[in-house]
C-alpha cells in the first residue's frame, strides 16, 4: 500500500490529505456480519470498477462465519479490521472511519454490489455541491433491477424516516441530483474534511435508525446530503433475522429498536422548542404505537425499549449537550410533515389501515397548523 501511495505521489500535482493521499481519493469501506454468501458478487463489484480506490477496508463485526477467511483467501488486496464482538453497524462504520487514509469514504453493507461508475457519479455530486458532506446512490432490488427500493430519505417530524421512491418502478421516477433531509446507509459517500473528526454514528444505536441519526446530525450541523439517482447499487436480502426481506415479516428484535431509536433521535436532535411544541402529538402518536404494539405482541419490546431509555437518559442528555452545541439548522428546515412514514409490513388488517388512516390526518392536520412555529 505504502509503494502504491508512493507512486501516486510522484504523477500527482493536486492537494494532498493529512495522510498524504491525494484529495480525490476514496477509501473504500465494507462492513460486515455473517455475509459469507454475499462477498464473493459484493468485493466482486468492487474490483469491476472504473477506478481504482487505493484503499479497501473490510470492516468484519464479529462474525461466526466464514467471512474473514473468504476475504483473506479471495481477495488478498483488502485490509480486514475483525471487531472482537458484534457490535453493530454503527460501531463498524466508525472503525472503518478512523482507519481511512482519504477523505473521501465508500461505506457499502456486505450485501450492495455496485454498477461500475456508482463512485464517480457520487463523487462529481459532492464537488459540485460545496456544502455537501454525503451523497447515496439510488439503491435497486438485486432480484428486481427495474424496482427502486429508494432513493434518498427526509425526516418526518414524528422522528421517523420518510424513503424516496420506495419500491416504485424505475421507469416512473425523474433523474437528477437533489438535496435531501437524511439518509439510508447501505451505500454512501462521506467527506470526511466536511463532517469532522467526530465519529459520524452513534455506537449506542447498534442497529435501525443508526443512519436516520446520522443523517439529521449531518443536516443540524450545516451539512448538506445528495440523492445521486444516477448513479445506482443493487441490494440483496440483509441480515438475517433482521432484514425484512428475508422472510417477510416484521422481527421482534428490529421492532425493538425501531421504538428505542426513534426516542434517542427525539430527545438528543430536536430543539427544546420543537419537543414543547410537539408534545401534544407525540401523546398521541404514542397511544397509537402502544396499540399497535399490544396487537402484535410486542409488549416486552416496548417495555425493554423504553427501560432502555430510562437507564440511558443522564447519557442520551450528554450527547444532545454536544449536538445542540453545534447546530446551525433550525428543525424547521429540516422536518417534512404529512403522512406517518409506516412500512406496509406493519398495516395488514383492515382496523390498522383504519386507524393508520386516523393517525395520518392527526398528524398532517397538527404540522399544518405548527409548522411555520418550528
């Protein structure tokens, strides 16, 4: 690595990093955990692309399986960081973080595989926006690459995560690089020099909504994020055990931290302002999701949540302390109103569309009436 950075060095003119990497540079940052069935296609791809990155990471979250000696056997040019215990993704990311020798950071999850010129689209989109710090591609089905499954993110005011284009067909959407409000952390790219020294995710989050807090942080502190439709990843089944695409149905334990997360995201992002002016909806929205929750079994998950919380709180305090230090956005530029951003796995009866139709006029009516106060 050190003579290929070396060659650089020699027939390159332009800006140098702190490591003294060329600028323009990107490290390429995998993460992983018990993908053993996915690197081969994933690295693959990686080593089909029109560019060289003159840095590859594979980030390993104390996996079980096979995935360490896959990579060290198949592709020999990847730098494995084997983590001593799993973690979740958002502790990975942050190692591959600190380990990067560019600015410019790839992060892809072990079961993307990218089209050949997925980086350089993202990274002609970061130097054309100055205030950018990330761009994400647009992300298709593996098993469907005339579907999207998204395309960029925004934050609803309720702490949710509203995706752009989500499952829609691929010939009914528009191109073109767009400013978003969040974003979706399958494949992305980060400059580093724009967003700090500071790790970019939360560890406390370990998994589901890791990426929304990011995003929204990114977005506090004056960062812009880009939507790249043009250039594109593929997207396999997850993890599994928590991926909705392998199975089908909603587990127990992503339930679990969908409810824990989005509280975190509310109490460390928000403006005070913005909590008193919103408690009254998210009384409401909080007797819905204890129906909801009641119905489908997921008391014990609700209730681990929120003793989570409890316990967690003096913590949870300390690093809003941090972000609201920081902020330079106001929530006003940064929430959407409108309806409740629900997966259609979780409305499936024909008394959760009714109240999901009552919830979303509640809360359509009451951001209506509070937006311009925010």
């Amino acid at each position: 690595m050190k003579g290929w950075i070396g060659k650089l060095k020699k027939g390159f003119s332009g800006a140098m990093n702190d490591h003294g990497v060329p600028s323009d540079q990107i490290t390429l940052c995998m993460v992983n955990y018990n993908g053993e069935r996915y690197l081969e296609e994933s690295l693959g791809s990686v080593f089909s692309q029109r560019r060289e990155f003159i840095e590859m990471l594979f980030v390993d979250d104390g996996s079980d399986d096979r995935s360490i000696e896959i990579v060290r056997k198949g592709f020999p040019g990847v730098k494995i960081i084997p983590l001593e215990s799993n973690s979740g993704s958002a502790a990975a990311r942050n190692a591959g973080f600190r380990t990067a020798s560019c600015d410019l950071i790839l992060f892809m999850d072990n079961d993307v595989s990218l089209t050949s010129d997925c980086p350089d689209l993202l990274l002609d989109a970061l130097k054309e926006n100055p205030l950018a710090a990330i761009a994400m591609p647009r992300i298709l089905y593996t098993k469907d690459e005339k579907k999207i499954q998204y395309d960029g993110a925004d934050g609803h005011y309720l702490g949710l995560m509203i995706l752009h284009n989500e499952d829609r067909p691929l010939h009914e959407t528009i191109d073109g690089t767009r400013k978003i409000g969040s974003v979706v952390t399958s494949c992305f790219l980060l400059d580093r020099k724009k967003w700090g020294d500071s790790d970019p995710f939360d560890d406390s989050f370990i998994f589901n909504y890791e990426d929304h807090d990011f995003g929204l942080r990114a977005r506090v502190k004056g960062n812009e994020i880009v939507a790249v439709p043009s250039a594109c990843c593929y997207h396999r089944e997850g993890t599994e055990g928590l991926s909705l695409r392998e199975g089908g149905n909603y587990p127990k334990m992503r339930a679990y931290y969908l409810i824990r997360n989005r509280w975190q995201i509310i109490l460390k992002n928000y403006e005070l302002k913005s909590i008193l002016l919103l408690v009254p909806i998210f009384f409401i929205y909080e007797i819905f999701q204890f129906v909801g929750v009641i119905r489908k079994g997921w008391f014990f998950e609700w209730l681990r949540a929120l003793t989570w919380i409890v316990l967690h709180l003096p913590e949870i305090l300390r690093k809003r302390r941090i972000v609201q230090k920081d902020r330079k956005t106001p929530d006003g530029e940064i929430f959407r109103g409108g309806p409740i951003p629900f997966r259609k796995d979780l409305v499936k009866t024909p008394l959760e569309e009714r109240g999901k139709e009552l919830l979303d006029r509640l809360a359509s009516g009451y951001w209506n009436k509070i937006e311009s106060l925010i």
